[in-house]
C-alpha cells in the first residue's frame, strides 16, 4: 500500500544534520534505549510516509506555538518528544528530549520555534 503523501525528513539547521539525529543516534548506542530509538524511527518513518494520516503515531499541535506540532512517544516509563514542523514536502525535526514533568518546558519550546 503506498502512502498519502511522502514528506522528506529533514533535520534542523541543516537538512541531514542536527538535534534530533544526534539525540536519536546517542538513544541507538544506549542498549537501555535502544528500543525506545527504534520506536521513534518507526513513528518518524510513518509520518514520513502517510502524512497527514498519523495511524498509530501520537501528536499534537501545542496552542499558541503553531505550526510547531509535538511527536509523542512513550516507552519503558520514559515519555519521549519531539517537535517538528511541516513545510510543504518537509517535515522539519526541530527538538527532542526525555520529559520530566507535565508541561512542555519552555526551554524546548524556545529552542524550537527558534528553529
């Protein structure tokens, strides 16, 4: 089945370097993160492929931060985030982190509308 809408991931500042991948290629050298990292690819490489169809992928818009939407993962206990951002064909990784506490910190937030 082909999907909706392929998007092109693309990481911020630089389109294949930045943020997230090195966040998520430190979760792939940790074997207590490992599978949470393989999680995250699979939710990515969905919306990648199937936007604006989100299956089984949780994320939200964050009001009075759009167009910044909130990729939602949790696994082992931890709640992993990642904000992105969609611009035509791209879906720009922006920021992820492990979170600690109910709101998103604003030191994220910043850091990704920044962006």
């Amino acid at each position: 089945m082909g999907g909706l809408n392929l998007l092109r991931i693309c990481h911020y500042p630089h389109g294949e370097s930045g943020e997230v991948r090195d966040y998520l290629r430190a979760l792939r050298r940790d074997a207590r993160t490992l599978k949470a990292a393989v999680r995250l690819d699979l939710d990515l490489q969905t919306l990648e492929e199937f936007w604006p169809e989100t299956l089984n992928v949780t994320v939200r818009g964050l009001k009075g931060w759009e167009p910044l939407l909130e990729l939602k993962r949790r696994y082992d206990k931890t709640a992993y985030r990642i904000f992105f951002c969609v611009r035509g064909d791209e879906l720009w990784l922006l920021s992820a982190y492990e979170k600690q506490s109910e709101a998103a910190p604003r030191r994220e937030l910043g850091k990704a509308i920044g962006a």
